[in-house]
C-alpha cells in the first residue's frame, strides 16, 4: 500500500500535510482540511514536536532521531524528515541507489542517494510499530453524487439511445457477410432488401445519434452548471481565514479543474458503463462466428491491456508531478500580472523571467516524458488495434481452406472483433482517466470540505440592532501552536460610541478588529451583539447591519455605482450621500459619465487613497449600525483624511477604527491601547495624554 499523496494548500502547512499522509496510512483516513481546521497553519508552520502532538492526538506514536542520510535506512518507512533545512517531505521507500520521496509541495518523485544526503536535514520522525490500515473502499464527494442524481434522468436516457446505436452498429457486420457470401453463392442475395436494409439501419443509427448528441450536450451543460455552481458558491461562503495563505493561481487551478472532472466523470463514465454491457455482446457473437478466431482475439485484447494498464501507471506518477507545476506557473504569471508595478520600479523583470522560465522548463520535461511514454505504450495499442484486422484474415485463410467459416464470416468478424477491442481500449482508458481525476478531486475538496462560515455560527436573526458590542475575555490565536494575537480582552462599546485601536505594527489591534467583527472566529471568550452572542446569529443576516472596510482596499472592474452598490438596489440620494461622506464626489463628478465611469480591475486606474474612499461609500450606503475600519484613510492626504473622519464621527452609528495616525482620533469616546495582544490602556485622547503612558509615547512619536 502506497502513501496517499495530499498536497499543501497553504505555504506554511508542509508539516502538517506531512502529517496527514502519516495518520491517513497507518490510523485512519484523514485529510489535510480537517487538520487544518483543527490545528491551524502557524506562520512559520510546524517544528517536529508539534508534529509529533499532532500524529499522538490521531492514534500514531512516533519518534524524533537525528541521524545522518546513511543510516536513514534503518529507519521503518514511511516517515517524516525534514529537508533542506526548512522543509518537510516523507520518505516512502529507500533502496542501495534510489529513495522515493513525497514532497508535499511537488508530489512523488524518485531521486538518487547523493541527492537525497545532500538534501536530508539529518532529523527524522518515525513511526512507532506502525501497521498501515485497512483499505477502504473510494466514494464519490457527495457534491458529485448531489449532481449526478439531479441529472439522473438526462443520464438514463443517455445511455438508453447509446445501447440502441450499439445494436444498430451490430447490423453492419451482418449485412457486410451477406453481401460477400452472396458473391460465392453461399447464400441468396436480394438486392432490393439488402438495400433496404442498409438504408433502414443508416436512417436509424443517424437519427439515434443526432438524439444522442443533443441529450450528451444539454446534460453536460447542466452538469457543468450545477457542479461549478455549487462550487462558486462553496467558494464564497468559506470564512475568511481560508484566503489568508492561499496564492489566487492556486484557488483558480482547483475551480478550472470542475471541467476536466466533468469530463472524465460523465462522459467517460457513460462510455464505460456501455462498453462494459456490450463486451460480454460482442465476445457472444465473436464466439458464435468462430471460436479459434475468437481465441486469437482474447490474446491480442490481454496485450493491449497490459500495455494500456503500465502506460496509466507510468502516466499518473508524471501527472501527479505536472499538476503542481502547472499550478505554480499559473500562481507565478497570476502574481506577475498583479506586482507589475512593483516588478518594473524594482527593474526585476530579468529575475521573475527567470524564476517563470524554470518552472515552465519542468514542466516541458513533464510533457515530454508523458509523450515518451505514450510513444511506446499507446503507439503498441494503436499499431496492435490497426493490423487486427490484417491478422484476423491471415488467420482466418486457412480456416477458409478447411472450410471452418465463409469468406464473408471473416469480413464480419473482423468487424466484430474491432468492436470488441475498441471497448476494451475504452475501458483500459477510463481506468487512466480516474487516476487522473482522483488527482483533480483531491485537490477541489480542498474548497468542497472546508467548513463554510456559517457552520461556526447559529441561525437567529438580530433585529432593530442599536450598535453595541461586548467583549468578554476574548482571546485569539491563528493556530493551536501560534501564540495568541490577542489575549484576555473584556470591552463593552455602546451605541453610536466612536472607538479607536491604536498600537505598534504587531500589536493586535488590526486582529482584535476583524474578530469584532466576525471575520475570525475567536479561540476563548464571548462576543455580544446587542446581548446575543456572535455565535448564535445568522452570519449574513448580521453583516447586513454592520460595515467592514479593511487595508486591502479591493475594487471590481466596474462603474463607480457598480462597486458602491455591489448588486444591492440603492437610490440615487443614498449614494451620492455616501459618495459626499467619503469625500468621492469631486472625483466622480470630474468625470463626464460620472456614476458610470468604468473603473478597472483591482481599481489599477485610480489612486490608493480614492480606492479607500470607494471601499468607504460602499460600506456607509447600506446604513449600517455599526462599522469597522481597519486604518481606512492610510493612503488619503491630511485634509482629505480630516474630511472624511469628521463626516464618520458625525454619523449616528458605532464606529470602530484600528488607526495608524493618532492625529485623527483625537475626538473619539474611547482610545484603546494595545501591545502584545494585551490592552495596556484605555481612555479619551486628552486623559491618556495626562497619564504620560504609553500611549504619550506613540502620540509624541507619530507627530
């Protein structure tokens, strides 16, 4: 039993992927999501005694060994060694000249002894009497079954007219041995019926194909729909904490993969289960036809399958290595097209060339090794399957000779036996075909099998919500290892109080903002909405009192109603009150199609600053009773930044702001200070000022 390949999705989980193989082959079937959502991603992920909690709280005892790339032998695979001094792998299988590893960033790979010493990090973690489990038995996600039974009836009708082609196609051969035997006079031959005949069947087989094709398209259509709709929507409910650490190529390579999983899954499964039913058909006629030939057959079907089957094998250990890097040349032109300004302004251009071109270079090798590898396997099919008929017909002259079978059986059979080798082709095919979409499964479930946010929260809706917000000893970590972000905070916000976060980078503050606001679930403590707890609202029916602007000041490629609006129905005057309140008015209104001025993606066609005031109208359109600004006017001028926190302080709303200037939030109700995660003071401007605290020190430090 092999170690089930599941690659890391985030850039600091190679331990813990390391360690999701380990449990998934010798406790219990495991996958890399539930992990993660149990243990979390440190940001310099996880050393060896971690790991080592983390395979004892999953059934696995191991050990940690320093020992050199020699006497790694003796070791019991497979087990968990750190490689090149930053970097985890498992060791699968180790020979006199070859050791087979597992990246689980690159997949598996068999590289030479020296390699591998010069790589080994000389720390290991093995197993302890470890026995690889009981295999079980695949099954399908249930987001493929949920779209597999609402097209159940598309299916059945689907494979029902592809049976009746494959009857019509078995008329051929018998017609074709009429003909010819007719010319030796073995048999009467009618030419009006047998015309009529060929005729009958053409009309039939074409018309049953034209309705077959029409019934593959609309269900492939609706399967494409329902599955790539399912996972979009997946997609966008995931917390927030998913985005965090994943590249946008990545995320984009797993969604793109729902058409080749369609294809394989629907397509290749109905042609399957069809050749499967006329396999046993055709090997009845074929026998009928002629036994000995029928013998010839059998063995030339057995070569072809063991040629089909090592040329899946050879494929899928090369598929499974091309797909990362295929991942990560999308990540790579992905993050070029969106750092192009940093790319030029650092003159960088020559060295990310480079870093593209050598993944791109490994991905050639890859291509080219599938190629050689189909030239010798699928050309022996191909080759085998073209002179079939030629071998049947010198076999089948001598049968001829002692008059075993007619001149027009050997044309029938032939026929007959291409038809019952093609399905055999098909068949070996589709068994390639699902390794490879295994690969591609494995790799969308990691969207599909993550908890969604609302999982972690209840279903009460909030109404009439005032704006205030409790804390009670609220703590947070990323990860079960990571130390706490934020630690022990008790605070109590009442309506339409105005309350800034202010602390050194690190601190906690923009943390503590974004559990306020429901973006991360906190570790320990409560968080009251109006008296309710967070974790027993409606997630969505409560954003849609509140307001969330973050750093990251994203826009869509759209008019400037389009990303202030963002699909919801508001009035003109609502808008152009938001629009006013950010300080967005001149600069809409200078353009002569105000409003619906197109903006481009990522906002690249405007300014820092007027990409945070758009994030700012977008956010006090919708009314909210409560708002959370995470340093919104980072990147306005002073007067535009004056304008624009006067406006939202006179607003009858709670507002809460992570700050950076301490100019601006000299006029807010309360000013908490953190550093370290802890709340060191709290206070208005002017008592904080009088303590000569730390909060002194950052004022006097930042004018």
């Amino acid at each position: 039993m092999k170690v089930r390949f599941q690659q890391q999705c985030e850039h600091s989980e190679c331990g813990l992927a390391c360690a999701a193989m380990i449990i998934d082959f010798f406790a219990k079937k495991t996958k890399l999501t539930y992990l993660r959502e149990k243990y979390g991603v440190p940001n310099g992920g996880y050393n060896l005694l971690q790991l080592k909690t983390v395979l004892s709280e999953n059934g696995v005892d191991s050990r940690a060994v320093k020992t050199d790339g020699l006497d790694v032998e003796t070791l019991p695979v497979p087990f968990i060694a750190f490689w090149k001094k930053r970097h985890f792998i498992i060791v699968e299988k180790i020979t006199r000249e070859k050791v087979v590893i597992i990246d689980p960033s690159n997949g598996r790979k068999t590289i030479g002894r020296q390699e591998f010493q010069s790589n080994y990090s000389q720390i290991a973690l093995y197993v302890l009497n470890g026995r690889h489990r009981k295999i079980q038995i695949p099954r399908l996600h249930y987001v493929i079954k949920n779209n597999i039974r609402r097209n159940k009836g598309l299916l059945f009708a689907t494979l029902l007219i592809s049976m009746i082609v494959q009857v019509l196609s078995l008329a051929i051969p018998y017609i074709t041995q009429q003909v010819i035997d007719s010319f030796e006079g073995t048999d009467s031959f009618n030419p009006r019926v047998i015309v009529l005949s060929v005729f009958l069947v053409f009309i039939c087989y074409f018309f049953s194909n034209f309705v077959r094709t029409r019934v593959i398209t609309i269900m492939q259509t609706s399967f494409d729909k329902g599955f790539l709709g399912d996972t979009i929507e997946r997609l966008l409910h995931l917390p927030y904490s998913y985005f965090v650490n994943r590249s946008k190529g990545e995320i984009i390579y797993r969604i793109n993969s729902n058409s080749y999983i369609r294809q394989i899954l629907v397509d290749q499964m109905m042609e399957l289960a069809i050749d499967l039913f006329f396999f046993f058909i055709y090997l009845f006629a074929m026998i009928l036809y002629s036994p000995k030939l029928s013998l010839v057959t059998l063995i030339i079907a057995g070569i072809l399958c063991i040629s089909s089957f090592a040329n899946a094998k050879v494929n899928y250990k090369i598929q499974q290595n091309e797909i990362v890097v295929v991942t990560k040349s999308q990540d790579l032109v992905n993050e070029l097209i969106n750092n192009v300004f940093t790319i030029k302004s650092t003159n960088s251009q020559k060295n990310i060339f480079n870093k593209w071109k050598e993944n791109f270079d490994k991905q050639v090798e890859y291509e080219k090794s599938r190629a050689n590898c189909n030239s010798v396997f699928s050309n022996l099919s191909q080759s085998i399957y073209s002179f079939y008929p030629l071998l049947i017909i010198l076999v089948g002259y001598f049968l001829v000779s002692k008059e075993e079978v007619t001149l027009g059986g050997i044309i029938a059979f032939c026929t007959i036996g291409q038809s019952f080798i093609r399905p055999i082709l098909t068949i070996m095919n589709s068994y390639a075909q699902l390794l490879m979409v295994k690969l591609y499964i494995d790799r969308l479930v990691d969207i599909l099998d993550t908890p969604d946010e609302a999982s972690f929260t209840g279903d009460k809706k909030i109404d009439n919500y005032s704006g205030e917000i409790e804390l009670n000893n609220i703590s947070y970590k990323y990860s079960s290892f990571s130390p706490f972000a934020v630690s022990d905070i008790s605070l109590r916000i009442k309506s339409g109080q105005k309350i800034a976060i202010v602390g050194e980078s690190g601190s906690g503050k923009s943390t503590l903002l974004k559990v306020m606001s429901g973006l991360y679930q906190p570790t320990s403590g409560t968080i009251l909405y109006d008296k309710k707890d967070i974790r027993d609202l409606d997630i969505y029916n409560m954003r849609e009192k509140i307001g969330i602007v973050l750093q990251e000041s994203m826009l869509f490629n759209g008019s400037f109603r389009d990303n202030i609006c963002m699909g919801r129905d508001y009035t003109d005057e609502k808008i152009s009150y938001s629009i006013k309140a950010s300080k967005l008015d001149e600069l809409v209104y200078s353009f002569p199609l105000g409003l619906d001025t197109m903006i481009s993606e990522g906002g690249q066609n405007l300014s820092g600053g007027q990409r945070q005031r758009v994030a700012i109208a977008r956010t006090i359109v919708s009314d909210p009773k409560a708002i959370f600004l995470d340093e919104p006017t980072s990147a306005l001028d002073n007067e535009s930044e004056k304008i624009v926190m006067e406006n939202l302080i006179k607003m009858n709303i709670t507002m809460v702001v992570a700050a950076h200037r301490l100019s601006t939030i000299e006029k807010f109700d309360k000013i908490i200070v953190m550093d370290k995660g802890r709340i060191v003071e709290i206070g208005r401007h002017d008592e904080l000022l009088k303590q000569n605290g730390y909060y002194a020190r950052l004022y006097n430090a930042n004018g």
